[in-house]
C-alpha cells in the first residue's frame, strides 16, 4: 500500500511523516491555505530520505513554469491538480526525459449523483488511451473546492468507476480520509494507494502525530488483511 501525507509545509512535519513510514510526502504549489513555494520546499527536500518521493501538487497550465519549480524544489515528481491536458502532460514528460512521474487528480463531484461517476469514468478511458500517465489520484470535489475538503465521495459508486481500466492505471484514493475510515476505503476501492492532508492535521498546514501514526498503521494493516 503506498501511502502520500500531501499539504506538508515544514520539515519537522515531513521529517515525521517519512519516519512514521509514508512513502510520499506532498506540497501545495496550488492555491490552498496550505500552499507553498519552490524556495520553502527547497529547505525541506534535502533532508528527506531518498526512499521518500517528494511530490509538488500544481495547478499551472504552463509545463516550463512546473519543471521549473522542481528543479528547484527538488521534487521526484508532479501531481496536476487541474485539468491535465494531454498537450501539457505529453510536454512535461518531454521536458522531464520520463525521469519525473506524473500523477493526474481526477475529481470526483459529491453533489453530482451518478453524473459524477459517468465523468470520471470517462476521464479515466481518456488517460488510458493517451499512455502516458499511470498514476491517479481519485479526489472528493465539494462545490467549487477541490483538494483537502475533508469530505469523501461516494465509494459505493466508485466501486465499479475505479476497476473498470485493464489494470494498467494505479488508483489512489483521497478525499476525507483519516485513521478511523481509511482501512474502511481500502477494504471498499481495494486502491494501488491513499492520499491524506487535512485527515492528519490539527490545524491547516501542520500535522498531528498521533493521527499521522495512526492513518499510516492502519492502511498498512488494512492492506495485509
């Protein structure tokens, strides 16, 4: 089960994560209480295990502005919170010499009934068919918030919606996630990952340990079950 903690904004809180076992740790170059910059995150990345991957969540439409933040950041790879066109996803991957991943959000409307799964449904073929990302991170859209609204979609409907794919697409699941429901998602979406910010935290931008230790164990249990 890889494991994301994302919305990290100081190194203590990465530091923790990463020692508690997470695989990835994430930061907000979007607009987000949480958000970041290239220089803040260049503080944190150099004290990281190489083990862990370092991601820069972005919503830019401008792959020179994104490569440009991870070289200085010192990311591993990118997560486009927006809409991922596969003009900017085929440049970035060019650019990056296929050397840094790419992950695609897909956001799933929990407003939107059955509408919301025939439109990630449909997104998901899309992304297959253009062959270049494999990572997806399947996240809760409230409104018009997107990421970190600690609410969770439905996963009854995304049942189906997230096994449909021929298997090559490896879904993460985020959205209102924490300790107490995260082994529930699993045993659900039965995911490739889990994503989690604001399911961790005691207040926005800065992480709380028990619950941290908490989500980490029980994913980890979850999927050995």
């Amino acid at each position: 089960m890889w494991i994301k903690i994302c919305a990290n904004t100081n190194l203590d809180d990465a530091q923790m994560a990463a020692e508690l076992g997470a695989d990835a740790v994430g930061f907000v170059f979007a607009p987000s209480r949480r958000r970041v910059t290239a220089k803040d995150v260049a503080q944190i990345t150099p004290h990281l295990p190489e083990s862990v991957e370092r991601i820069g969540v972005f919503d830019s439409r401008y792959a020179e502005e994104i490569v440009a933040a991870v070289r200085e950041a010192g990311l591993s790879a990118v997560q486009l919170h927006g809409g991922g066109e596969p003009v900017l996803v085929r440049r970035l991957n060019d650019l990056f010499e296929g050397k840094i991943g790419i992950i695609q959000t897909v956001h799933w409307a929990v407003d939107e009934g059955e509408e919301s799964a025939k439109a990630v449904r449909q997104r998901l073929r899309a992304i297959e068919a253009d062959h270049v990302i494999e990572r997806i991170l399947i996240d809760s859209k409230v409104g018009q918030a997107t990421g970190g609204t600690g609410v969770s979609f439905d996963w009854a409907a995304a049942r189906d919606v997230l096994s449909s794919g021929e298997g090559r697409l490896k879904m993460i699941v985020a959205g209102g996630l924490h300790s107490e429901n995260v082994a529930e998602a699993i045993r659900e979406l039965n995911p490739w990952g889990v994503d989690v910010a604001s399911g961790v935290e005691k207040a926005p931008g800065r992480k709380d340990r028990d619950k941290l230790a908490g989500f980490i164990r029980n994913a980890r249990a979850a999927r050995h079950r």
